[in-house]
C-alpha cells in the first residue's frame, strides 16, 4: 500500500502558507510607514533645536531693553547656515539631510516671538512641517528670559 499526500492536501497546505505570507506582507507597508513618520519627526526634532538654540543664544547677547525689545518683539527668522524662501508667514529651509544622494527633504517653519510686559521675558513658538506641503505640524515652545538687565 502506498502513502503519500493527495493532491486536496497539498492544496490546503498551500492555502494555509498563502495565507500566513499575506499576513507578513501585509505589515511591510505600516512598518516602512512608521519608519518614514520616525524619521521625519527625528529630523524636525534637530531642527527645532538648532533654531531654539540660535534664540537662547542671541537672548544671552543681549545687554539692555532696547536691544532685547529690538530682537524679540518681532517675528523673527533665525539666520540659520541653509537657505531660507519666505513664502507667507512661513519659511522654507532645504535641510542637507542626504544631500550626497540628491535627495530633497524639506522643512517648513513659523516662529512667532513675544516680548511680555515688563520686558523680562520673551516667548517663542516654533511650528514646523516635514515635507514640501502638507504634513503633520509639530510645534515647540520655549521662554526666554532676560537677566541682563
């Protein structure tokens, strides 16, 4: 007598296998998404602070009231290193993320500061986009003070 396997067995083990890989393949497509999301926000993240930074550091220039009111009680654009496109309210920077491969990553921002009354503090809100249009807004916050006075 011979034993082996019928071909309605060998059909259905194949149909369970197809179904276990339609199952893996299927979170490819949501792990390369959560790869892309990580990334974005680690870039915004960097940038962000560079921006902040550049603030902290000019707040610590600052020596009398005059000046600081002059710094701070405008929107500022922060000089940073990259070109920056006013296009509105907002800035456009090309962020040199990958530049060697040609690639473009792009980095909107809106910072907005205010000098409070009394001229001993200043608030800062950055907003910032990845991409060239659309995207999730990530915002910051941040206070100066002014202790040179």
């Amino acid at each position: 007598m011979r034993r082996g396997f019928s071909l309605i067995e060998v059909t259905l083990a194949l149909m369970v296998v197809a179904v276990g890989l339609l199952a893996v393949f299927n979170l490819f497509p949501s792990g390369l998404r959560a790869s892309v999301d990580a990334t974005a926000e680690t870039r915004v993240a960097n940038f962000a602070d560079e921006v902040l930074s550049a603030l902290r550091a000019e707040a610590a220039k600052q020596t009398n009231s005059t000046e600081w009111i002059a710094v701070f009680g405008q929107n500022l654009d922060v000089g940073l290193s990259d070109p920056i496109r006013p296009d509105g309210n907002q800035y456009s920077l090309k962020y040199p993320a990958d530049q060697q491969a040609g690639a473009e990553e792009w980095i909107r921002y809106s910072l907005t500061t205010s000098v409070l009354p009394g001229d001993l503090l200043t608030t800062a809100e950055l907003k910032a986009w990845y991409g060239k249009s659309g995207g999730f807004e990530y915002q910051f916050y941040t206070e100066y003070y002014n202790y040179g006075m």
